[in-house]
C-alpha cells in the first residue's frame, strides 16, 4: 500500500477530501467461496510500457494492501526482451470500489481466467509478500486447468506455504493494530492520523490479511519450473529459514538471494533485486530502457 499512500498524503487538503468522498460513495463486500463474479481482463492488468515484440511477458502480483503501482518504477528499468503485466485486484488502487477477495480457491479460479489469453508465449511470475503466495497457487491452477506452466517462479518476502503461521490473525481485531503494521510498513505518519481516510482504506488491508490468514495449503506435485527466492536482510517478519523451504515445490531447481531492506525491499533495493531477476530469467540488463 506504500505507493499509493505515500501519493494520497502527497495530495493538498482539497484534493484528499475529493478522494475521500469518492471511496466514501463505493461500497465493497467481500468476495467469499460462496460468492464471486465471472472474471474478465478488463481492469486485472497494468500495463506502464507497452512492448508487444518482447518475447517473455513476466507478471507481477502485490502485497497485501498495495497494487499495480507498487511496480510502476520497473517499468522503465526492466530490459526491452521483458514486458510486464501487474496485476490489479478488485478492491485496491483504482478499483476502489469493487468487492476484495477474502478467500484464495475464487481469486485463483478468477486469475486463471484473467490471464490465459495472455499466455501465448513465456512468462514468469513476481510476487511479493501476499502476492507471491497468490503466484504459486495460480501457477498450480494454471497447470490444473490450462495445461500452462511458466519458465521461472520468483519469491519474495513470504514463508513457504507448508509452513504454520507464526503470527496471529490480525484482520478482525481493532483498526490500531492495523496501525501499527502499516507504520512498519513505512506509511506516512499523516495518513494513519487521517482517521476518515483509514476508515476507508482498512477494509482492503482487512481482506488481504484475511486472503492470507484462511489460506490452507494441500499438498500437490511440484512445479517443474524453476524458483528464484527473494528475502530481506532486515525483513522482522521473514528470515531466510522462512523462504528456504520453497524449494520443496520446485522439481527443477531454487536458488536464494537475500538483498538488503526490510519486508518491502522491492522498493528499497529495485536496481538489486531486478538484476537477479533478469539473470535468472536471462535476459540481459543492459538492454534497459533509457529514461532519457
């Protein structure tokens, strides 16, 4: 939610307000087992740069509370042979309004959906955090369902999903502990003292962390794909005896690279980790895009 939050405390008085009566007027329910649209594309993929002749498409998937923003600055720093796709989930960024997920069988059946038309040539998964739990259990769907298998899967930031969680839930208790996770985050102090504004922004860091906190894991062959596995030096939440076990789902191969930052070290560390992210996927970095 870093990105998002950092432009809305950004805003002067004036426009804050417009946003705020604009969230106010759009009512989200969430998305259970027992309910969820049929899913199309329009409104699920980000695209900051066009590049249709690249030959590997490598799709991007958030952590809890932010979206497609989160990886607006790749953009213009991922190599000419990559063209990124960001995933936006209902309820966060600009789809505000619509109902967020809450349970992982929907939102995966509903991504596979999403995604298929745009796996007509390689591709890769990115996930940090929440999202790189979402990655994995979409690239077992997609080789449920579709019969599609990516060339690498890369990890970041999240424990292996056989793993019990250490944490306690959090997503039904009181909006100040909500707090207190959002400023390790590193969220501006002045919009968690904006109390309309976290009114309205807490019911998608709620239903993340409930995406997160029902998650079960079942037991299933590994991917044949290779993993890259991601982790922060100062991550509090992750360590690396957290991260290793991923290797366990991976037939093929898993390598790990622990960079420093904290748990959102994709913004901290970006020239670091995107360069790992290229050579595993070799395609060189020096075909980057010049921002001149």
């Amino acid at each position: 939610m870093t990105d998002i939050t950092e432009r809305i405390a950004a805003l002067p008085p004036d426009k804050q307000a417009m946003l705020l009566q604009r969230l106010r007027q759009k009512t989200s329910q969430p998305i259970t087992d027992q309910s969820f649209p049929q899913a199309s594309s329009e409104g699920w993929i980000v695209r900051y740069r066009e590049n249709v002749q690249a030959p590997l498409r490598l799709f991007c998937f958030s952590y809890a509370g932010g979206g497609a923003s989160a990886y607006r600055s790749w953009a213009d720093a991922l190599p000419l042979g990559i063209e990124m796709y960001c995933i936006q989930l209902p309820g966060h960024e600009s789809r505000f309004g619509e109902p967020p997920y809450t349970r992982m069988v929907p939102l995966i059946q509903a991504l596979a959906d999403v995604i298929y038309p745009y796996l007509d040539r390689p591709f890769a998964f990115f996930g940090h955090s929440m999202g790189a739990l979402i990655s994995f259990e979409l690239a077992r769907q997609l080789r449920r369902t579709h019969d599609r298998h990516p060339v690498r899967l890369c990890i970041a930031a999240f424990r292996a999903p056989q793993l019990s969680n250490p944490n306690i839930k959090i997503y039904y208790l009181p909006s100040e502990v909500f707090k207190v996770v959002m400023r390790a985050d590193g969220i501006p102090e002045q919009i968690l003292q904006n109390e309309e504004l976290m009114e309205a922004l807490l019911p998608t860091l709620r239903a993340d962390y409930e995406l997160c906190d029902t998650y079960t894991y079942i037991e299933e062959s590994p991917l044949a794909c290779p993993f890259s596995l991601f982790g922060g030096l100062e991550d509090v939440r992750v360590h690396a005896a957290d991260i290793e076990p991923w290797g366990q789902h991976s037939s093929a191969s898993s390598s790990l690279t622990l960079v420093p930052g904290p748990h959102l070290f994709l913004q901290t560390a970006q020239d670091l980790l995107l360069a790992e992210i290229c050579q595993a996927l070799e395609v060189p970095m020096r075909l980057v895009v010049s921002n001149s």
